[in-house]
DNA sequence: GCATCCTTCACCCGAAAGGATGATTTATCC
DNA sequence: GGATAAATCATCCTTTCGGGTGAAGGATGC
C-alpha cells in the first residue's frame, strides 16, 4: 500500500514536470488554451485508470468453481461410459440393488461393473472410490 | 458496456462544462494558473479512479471456499466428538477395522458409533451418510 | 446421590458388498 | 470375417456392514 502511493505519487510528480516542459517549450505559444487542457484532463484521467485499482483493495469474489468432468483421466483409467453411470449412482448413496433397478440390469451386473471400477481405481471399497473418483474429479 | 461509456461520456462532458463554468465566473481572475490546472488535474485522476473499473473489465478470482464446519448442526442433530471422528474417518475411505485401529478401540465400539450415526444423519448406508454429511458440511 | 450422556464393548443375525471366474451377446474396427 | 472391447448375467465364497439389544464405566450437572 505504501509502496503503491509512492508510486501514485512519483508518477504524479513525473507528470506535472512533463505538463511544465511541455507548456514551457512548444504548447502555450502554438496551442489554444482549450487543447492544453483537453490534454491534461486526458492524461490525468488516464492516470487515474491506471491508478485507481492499485489504490482501492481489489475485491475477491469467492465462487464456487464448476465441475469440469476430466475425460482424460476417464480415458487414462479405461472407465467405460457404464462405469462411469454406475460410478456416479454408487457415490450418490444407492445401493447395488438401487442401482441395479434404475439401470433397469441384474445385481450381479453391477457388481460386475463395481468390481472392474475398483480395480481400474486401484480400491477395495465404494467409499474409498468415492474419495478417488472426487479427486480426479470423475463426479462432482 | 454500451450503457457504461454513455454514462463515461457524460459525466465528462458535464466535468468540462463545469469547468468552463467555474473557469468564466470566478477562478480565472482570482487564482493563478498554476492552482487552475492542478484542480483540473485533481478532478480528471477522480474520474479515472471512478470510470477506470466500470470501463475494464473485472477480473473475477474463482476459489475454493475454505471448509469451515457446521457446529450449529452438529449440535442440532447431537453428534458427539468421538461419532465426529469416526464420521470423518469413514468417509476417507476406512473400513470399520481400520478406524478401530486408527482410534485404539474395538470394531465393535466403532460399529456402534456409527450406528448412531446413521440414525441421527436420517441415513442407512454409510455412502448415503457421506452424501449428507457433505452437504451438512460435517465433513470437507 | 441420581439422572443423563458419552464412550466403550459384546453377541447375534441377516443383508450387502467384494473377489474370482466364466460365459454370452452386441458393437466396432481393421 | 476375425479380433477387440463393452455390457450383460451367473455362481460360489468370503468379508464387511447394518440392525437390535444389552451392559458397564466415567463425566457432568442438578
């Protein structure tokens, strides 16, 4: 902040040196007063653009980041498109059984489909593939 | 933006206006030119600080929200420390062995642990328990 | 001192989940 | 047309979970 006022300051000086160089050698004689002060207004207000964010404290606004799918990691792995189905119902909290029924297939073909999960995940639990699924952001 | 550039473009067209103002009726004569052009400097840096942001774009920062945990509900819903605890370790993934080992205790104590558990989370599974304890923000 | 809550542990039983293996059907690719 | 991968289902067996019940020791508060 200090810093930022120094520097506010110094480029201020810098400025009101260059006006008087400028009005002094070329301007005042050749321009009409209404052009000089176009251009101070001009440049002042450029300097306040430029300054006006290193003076006031940037606002951080906290958001949620969205979830991004990562299909490499889907590829990577060899999770099928199935998988991943039954991937996302298991870490919603459904049961083999569940799942089985809103997927409109036999129990043993999730389990199936659970247990080639578990090895391309390298787990042994749902609960465990939940935590690495999250991870490489294969679920939200 | 549209919209912004018009209200820019006014609020300048009326500073210059005033300026022209000010300058006919009483600085000129009274002030040197010096304090006329520093005025002029002053108002324009104001209306780059005040224009600067509206005319560029804001940046907005994406961040994770840091957890901080739901007291209130676990007060509500009568969670001790301890089913706290072992809540957490479950959804890292544990088994109920495991979690016995980490904590020094029977598999038998952390069966009952999270037995209440689910009775106080309205739950029946421990992925379902996971789910809800996210949401209550029980957990990260 | 007594009630209450927390923590601990035990036992039983049935349901769910996990591991291994094999088989069939259906696409898809070369 | 044969190879390959995905999806489906099954069977057998073991482990883990979940539900119910009971009980004991310790801390807290009135």
């Amino acid at each position: 902040m200090t810093r930022t006022v120094l520097i506010y300051g110094g480029v201020l000086a810098l400025l009101v040196a260059l006006l008087k160089y400028v009005e002094y050698r070329f301007l005042v004689r050749d321009m009409s007063m209404e052009i000089y002060i176009g251009i101070i207004a001009v440049l002042f207000t450029v300097l306040g653009i430029w300054a006006g964010p290193r003076l006031i404290k940037r606002r951080v606004i906290v958001v949620n980041p969205a979830f991004v799918l990562n299909e490499e990691a889907l590829v990577r792995l060899g999770i099928s498109k199935r998988e991943h189905e039954v991937l996302e119902l298991m870490a919603q909290g459904h049961s083999n059984q569940e799942i089985a029924e809103k997927l409109f297939v036999s129990v043993n073909t999730i389990k199936t489909h659970l247990s080639n999960l578990f090895l391309k995940l390298e787990v042994s639990r749902r609960t465990q593939a939940i935590q690495k699924a999250k991870e490489l952001r294969l679920i939200p």
